[in-house]
C-alpha cells in the first residue's frame, strides 16, 4: 500500500466517522453536535478530493 492510499484510506475513513456522527446525533436529537459533525465532514471530503485534484495535476495518480 503506497503513502497515498494510506492518506485516502485514512481520509476515507474520518469521512465516515464523521457522518456515524451525524446519525448518532440526530439519534439523541442532538441539533449543534449533528451540524458540527456535518460540517466537519464537508471539510474532510473537500480535502479528499483537494489532495485527489493536486495529484492528478503533478502526474502522481
């Protein structure tokens, strides 16, 4: 597994994390934590797919 599948897996995964977030805190009718972990997902998939574009540009991907 190369460094960069490493970052995606790990990118990957705190996306996730982040929208198990979401649904556990709409579970506990938690409205500031569920938009807390939404937009903390937003951030991390938008770097996802930043890091996928700057890859693509340098020939690396």
């Amino acid at each position: 597994m190369t460094k960069y599948q490493k970052q995606s897996l790990l990118i990957a995964i705190l996306g996730v994390a982040c929208f198990v977030g979401v649904g556990i805190s709409v579970g506990e009718r938690n409205a500031l934590l569920s938009a807390i972990f939404l937009v903390a997902a937003i951030f991390v998939i938008g770097f996802g797919f930043m890091l996928k574009s700057k890859r693509r540009k340098d020939g690396t991907l």
